[in-house]
C-alpha cells in the first residue's frame, strides 16, 4: 500500500515537512510506502473554472509539476495533508492545487476510496477553520477519513517547534495507526481475491 504525503507549506524545511516525515516513517513501521510531495512551494497555477475537465477528467493547463503530483495522488491507495495555517486558512499554492486536483476529476475516480487525513500546523490561532478548509475537499471526493481522537493540530512557528510540542505529536501518531489500519485491511481483502 502506498500514501502520498502532501506538504503545502511553501517552506520547504518547516513545521510541516518535521511532520510530514514523521509521520512517514510511522507509515513506513506498519508497512505502508510514504512519499513526501513538496506542493506549497510548487509553481502552481489556479483553476481557470474552463469547465473542459468536465468531460475529459483531465486539466487543460499544461503545467507538468501538478499533473506529476496529481498522478502520483490518484495511483496511490492514501493521501495526508499537511498545512500551515495562514491566517485562519491554507497557503494559496495549496488551494490552487487542491482546487484543480479534486475538480478535475469530479467525474473520475482518481480519488474515491482513497484513504485520506489532514494536519496542520498553527502559531497561536486558525488551525480549526484551516483544517474545515482542508475538509471541504475531502467530502467532495468520496473520500475514506482517517481519524485520531484529537484534533489534528500541532502548535509552532519556527522550524522545529512542532517536536515540542507532545499532545500534537501524539495525536497525529495516532491518526497515522488509524490510517494503516484501514489500509492494511483493505489490502488485505484485495489480497484475498
Ligand atoms: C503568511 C503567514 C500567515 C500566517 N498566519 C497564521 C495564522 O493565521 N495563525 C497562526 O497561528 N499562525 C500563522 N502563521 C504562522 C505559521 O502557521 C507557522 O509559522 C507554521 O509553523 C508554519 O509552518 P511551516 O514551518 O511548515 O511553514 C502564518 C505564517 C505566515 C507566513
């Protein structure tokens, strides 16, 4: 089983990417493929609402960076997102990506049944209302969650703050076993057939 860890933070060495490593390597300790994607720093273009992925399931832009990214995601069995909050929402690259990347497959199936989970990562305030945005994605694309018991939430501003940061940790470590114990029950039955 494979999962595509996104980090859309546009600092490459930051909060998010601490986590999105981590959080492979926990992956990796239940037999589940991690790759890290760098997207926040990705030269994204927006969604141009064209409409022409409607009857194709494919966006027109000819830009390589998202269509590599976003055919990695829709081969992979699982996605998890990391964020930074920026002011009470997500960096406007990974919007730009997320727009395109659950549009232009509204009438495909690149991403339903994935298995799929959100993080971010605040400095004091914004991590609720960044997370729903992160959400609203996720409803849209018949998607899987995975869930821990906590919001996932870790407090930090500058690199490295998140490892101080123990309930945050904890709670996402948690996310992760959810996460490969869905997976690893899915490959199981597709094992059995
Ligand atoms: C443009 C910008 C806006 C931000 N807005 C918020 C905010 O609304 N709330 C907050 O708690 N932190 C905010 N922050 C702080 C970042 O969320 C914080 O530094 C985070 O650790 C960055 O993650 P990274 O290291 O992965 O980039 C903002 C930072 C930037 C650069």
């Amino acid at each position: 089983m494979k999962a595509i860890i996104v980090n859309g933070s546009p600092r490459k060495n930051g909060n998010c990417n601490i986590l999105a490593e981590k959080f492979a390597g926990w992956l990796a300790s239940e037999n589940v493929e991690a790759e890290v994607i760098q997207i926040g720093s990705m030269n994204v273009n927006g969604c141009l609402g064209c409409w022409a992925c409607s009857d194709t399931n494919k966006c027109i832009q000819q830009d390589e960076e998202f269509h590599t990214a976003a055919a990695k995601i829709y081969e992979a069995d699982a996605l998890m997102v990391f964020a930074p909050v920026y002011y009470d929402s997500i960096p406007g690259q990974l919007k730009s990506f997320m727009d395109r990347l659950f549009f232009h497959n509204r009438g495909g199936t690149g991403l339903k049944r994935k298995v799929v989970g959100a993080c971010v990562v605040q400095r004091r305030v914004g991590a609720v209302s960044a997370l729903d945005d992160i959400y609203h994605y996720i409803m849209c694309g018949e998607m899987i969650v995975a869930t821990s018991s906590g919001e996932n939430v870790v407090f930090g501003l500058n690199p490295g703050d998140v490892l101080s940061d123990e309930e945050g940790l904890s709670n996402l470590e948690k996310l992760a076993e959810n996460m490969c114990w869905i997976l690893n029950r899915i490959k199981k039955e597709r094992d059995s057939k």
